[in-house]
C-alpha cells in the first residue's frame, strides 16, 4: 500500500480559514456575552462569567466547522 502524503494546499486552506472563522467566532462570542450584561446591568464578575460562556460556546462551534471543514478538504491524499 503506498504511503499517502499531505496535501499541503488543502492544509494551507484549513489553516486559513480557522483563523479567519476563530476570530470571528470568538470575537461575537466575547462580544454578545459583553453586550448582555451590559445591557441587563450585570456586575463585572457576571459579565465575565458570560463572556467566558459564550466564548466556550465559540470554540466549540470552530471544533465542529473544522471537524467538517477536513471532511471536505482532506489533509491526506
């Protein structure tokens, strides 16, 4: 079986886009988690406790886009 190589084109595309999509998942994240305990006048401590939320909620959301992104564009091959 021949050994199958990586498909530095396809790796270069990934790369790209989950720092584009990242920042942009995180950065509305942080900011809608800012945005409501600004707009319910919540404490520091809670505005915090919200961004950090929503921000897991962000990663998360990046760990799936790229989990089918690599389904699509195959590093290997």
């Amino acid at each position: 079986m021949a050994k199958r190589g990586i498909n530095f084109k396809n790796l270069l595309t990934l790369v790209s886009v989950a720092i584009l999509v990242g920042v942009e998942f995180l950065g509305v994240a942080v900011a809608a988690g800012w945005a409501l305990a600004g707009l319910f006048g919540l404490s520091q401590t809670l505005e915090t406790v919200l961004m950090t939320a929503f921000g897991a909620l962000g990663v998360y959301a990046l760990f799936v886009f790229m989990r089918r992104a690599v389904t699509v564009e195959p590093v290997r091959g």
